[in-house]
C-alpha cells in the first residue's frame, strides 16, 4: 500500500493512456491504483452525514454549470475537488502556495465574501488573466451557511 496527499493506492500499474502528464507534459510509465476510497472523501462524506451543506455553482470557461452541496466547514476548492468539477486544478492541496484554484466570483457575491488576505493578493498575481475585483483562490473561501448560493466562474486556464 502507498499512501500520499491524494490518497491511499494499492500498487503502481503500467500505463497504457498513452496521454502526457499535465504537469512535465512527458509521457509517464507508471499510475499508482487506487485502493478504495480516498481519504479525503472520505472525511467530505463524514462532513456532509454531520452538518448543513451550501449549494455552490461552478461554472466552467465554456458555459457548463456544476450545481453542488459543499459540507459547512469545508472549502470552495474542496467542493470542486470532491465532486469531480473540471477547472479547478488545486495543485498545492489548498495551502494558498499556488494559484490553480483561481476562479472569477460572480458580481453579486464580490461584496459578501470576506476580504482577501495578503497571501491571497500575492498569489492571485500568478493566476491567468486575474481581476481585480472578481478573482478569489477557492482555497481561501471557507463554506458556511452564508455563502449558499455562491457563484464562481473558472478561467480559461489555470497556471
């Protein structure tokens, strides 16, 4: 068994996609199997079974919406994460040290979020086309009752 941040897996297994890493772009030989559930969604399923949940909308660059329930507690990013939402790359597993949870928030909600921190400014630097009103790390917006019906729209890209 090899476990990691993503996750518990059971043995490494020879590639076949024949598709290039998104990171280095070169092909890789190996993926390791996954043993089951991931520990993190695990602890997602355990926060939806305890407590309320808010309804997030992602929308991607080309106009498909993704409406979830994201567990108080969690973040914006682990939404996305957990529920498979394409866009939302979260390289750095929320830790605020990378700019791939980048998302535009939708007008109406600019104003009910909390202020972004200077971690935050510095790494929305990094991020692809960012705005300055509207661009937010969805690792940096922590779910609660409040932000039920939030609306956030992802760049064309993330970098």
């Amino acid at each position: 068994m090899h476990e990691n941040k993503y996750g518990t897996f059971a043995a490494a297994v020879q590639c076949h996609c024949r598709e290039p890493c998104r990171r280095s772009g070169l092909r890789r030989k190996w993926h390791w199997k996954r043993a089951g559930r991931t520990i993190r969604n695990v602890a997602t399923q355990r926060a939806r079974e305890q407590g309320p949940m808010a309804k997030i909308t992602y929308i991607e660059h080309g106009g498909k919406e993704h409406v979830v329930e994201v567990a108080n507690g969690l973040t914006v990013m682990e939404g996305a994460r957990d529920n498979g939402i394409p866009g939302i790359e979260a390289d750095c597993g929320g830790a605020c040290a990378c700019s791939t949870c980048h998302v535009y928030v939708a007008p109406d909600w600019v104003e009910k979020l909390p202020a972004k921190d200077g971690m935050e400014e510095d790494m929305l630097d990094f991020a692809f086309s960012p705005d300055p009103l509207r661009s937010r790390l969805t690792c940096q917006l922590k779910v609660t009752d409040a932000l039920d019906g939030l609306v956030v729209q992802m760049p064309e890209k993330q970098i």
